[in-house]
C-alpha cells in the first residue's frame, strides 16, 4: 500500500458512496486477490485483513474505498489519491491502460485474454490447477 503513513483527508465512514462530498464515478475498479496459506490476500495492499476499490472521477480525481474486516467486524473508509498513487493501484491490480479504458490483464502471465477469475486468465487457471497451486473454486468466493 503505497500511502500508509501519509495524512489523508477522510470523505466517509460509510460503506456507501459519499455522493455528498464527491461527483459521480465514471469508472470503478476492483481490488483483486491472490490465495496464501488459505487466505485470500488483496493485491492492492497485500493484507488479508484490507481489501479495497479505486474510483476515477470526472476531472482526474482518484479515490478509494477501504474495507478493513478484522474479527468480524468490518471498517470502511473514502479517501482521495493522487494520480500517481491511483496507477500504482491499478498496475499492482492488474489492470493496464491505467485511467480512460483501462483493461484487466492476468496477474500471472500478463495476458488480456480469457480472464475468468480476479484477473487470471483460463491457461493459468488450468496450469495452476493441473500443479496444484490454484483453486478456481476458492477464487469465487468474497474475501
């Protein structure tokens, strides 16, 4: 998570977007997740713990909507990023084309075709499931 420490302007608590604060999205991006030791882990901030999606708003404006989830219990938070922070997202996430159009690519071979599951694509999904080192049915289930 490149803006761990960094002061932040807090939009909302909510888990609903804060309409009031800011315009409309014109594009939503959501986080991915990987499998380790049977938990699944967000690749935006690589915590199991921490999952979050990234808004583009009209005007270049980025801003994300954190959920924390810690003995279940859940947390929300909006807060804006800067430009650069919003495609270091979208690139760890494994979109490409960051901003207008970006497209989803595999995570693993960086292929655009064929993604089925959080950003990995049908041949790494076989593969990883031929090796035994991934489970598409973990894959489908919300963290």
């Amino acid at each position: 998570m490149e803006y761990v420490g960094r002061e932040r302007k807090i939009l909302s608590y909510s888990p609903e977007y804060p309409a009031h604060q800011v315009p409309p999205a014109e594009e939503e991006f959501r986080d991915t997740r990987y499998w380790q030791d049977g938990y699944p882990f967000s690749r935006a901030t690589d915590d199991c713990h921490v999952f979050e999606t990234l808004y583009r708003l009209p005007g270049g404006r980025w801003i994300v909507r954190q959920l924390v989830r810690h003995h279940g219990h859940r947390s929300y938070c909006w807060f804006e990023v800067s430009g650069e922070e919003a495609h270091a997202w979208l690139e760890r996430c494994g979109y490409t084309g960051a901003g207008q159009g970006a497209t989803r690519r595999c995570v693993f071979c960086g292929g655009t075709e064929g993604l089925e599951v959080e950003n990995v694509c049908v041949s790494c999904i076989r593969l990883g499931a031929l090796w035994g080192l991934w489970d598409p049915r973990k894959a489908l289930l919300e963290p």
